[in-house]
C-alpha cells in the first residue's frame, strides 16, 4: 500500500470518526419536539401548584378572588379584591390588591420561565422573574420559587 492510499484511508477514518461523534451530540441533544413536551408537561405541573398556593393566599385572607389567566405571553393565575377604605377620616378611597403568576408560552430559545407581579392597595410590592433552560430544567426551584413568593406577598398583605 502506498501513501496515497494510506492517506486516503486516514482521511476516511477522521471523518467516520467526526460523523459518529456528530451523532452521538445529536442525539444527546434535546429534539425540538421533546423540548416542546417538556415544556408542556412542566408548565402544567407548575401550574397545578400555583393554582393550590393561590387558593390557599385566598382562604387565609378572605375577599381575594381566584382567576384563571392566558394571555398572548402564557398562562397562569392569579387572586384579587378591591376594598373601599377610610383612613384616619378621610373619605372612602378604592384600594385594589392583587398577586399574579404567569408561566410564559414555549419559544424557540429554549426557556422556562415563571413572572410574577403583586400589588397591596394600589401600591406595586412584588414584580420577579425566574427561568432556566429547558434541557437542564429543574421544577422543584420553580415550585420553592413560587411558594417563596406567595409567603412574601402574604407577609406584606399581613403588614398592610
């Protein structure tokens, strides 16, 4: 065998050689459709637990009403009340109180991500944004994450 042909057959063996490690990546990659899954499959359960955390916010403190929420960003939920109240002889004033989670819609940057936005009286106390990637996606943070928020939004309600 000359040089030629054991060049030649070099070549062949560093490119067999590229092409298994090619698919091998490939294959350990998440496919798109597995992506879009799991993001699914997430999202529901994630909102599942907010669901039962804002029902639990609204049976602590009663008058908060329960909504479900989808919007063109995604989906979620979310409590409210509006209170008239006097203070110190001042004349009724209308004070609306809410919390709101939303899971925002599967996009093609691979993210899972959670908002949140809360008001006391009118007053913005709350406004946090959680995400990770979705092949590294871990949804025990998301879950502390959520009922983090919820004991700090029920805290400042307390204090109010």
């Amino acid at each position: 065998m000359d040089f030629n042909q054991r060049l030649q057959r070099a070549v062949e063996r560093g490119q067999s050689r590229r092409d298994a490690e090619l698919q091998a990546k490939s294959q350990a990659l998440m496919t798109e459709e597995q992506l879009r899954a799991l993001h699914s499959q997430s999202r529901l359960e994630l909102s599942d637990h907010i669901d039962a955390g804002l029902h639990q916010l609204a049976d602590t403190f009663p008058g908060f009403t329960f909504q479900t929420v989808a919007t063109p960003d995604g989906f979620g939920a979310k409590i409210s009340r509006d209170d008239l109240r006097s203070r110190g002889g001042k004349p009724l004033t209308h004070e609306y109180s809410h919390l709101e989670f939303i899971v925002r819609s599967y996009t093609p940057r691979h993210l899972f991500e959670i908002s949140c936005r809360g008001a006391i009286a009118n007053k913005e106390v709350l406004q946090r944004t959680h995400y990770q990637v979705l092949d590294r996606l871990d949804t025990d943070t998301f879950r502390e994450q959520v009922d983090h928020w919820i004991l700090e939004y029920a805290e400042k309600f307390a204090a109010a």
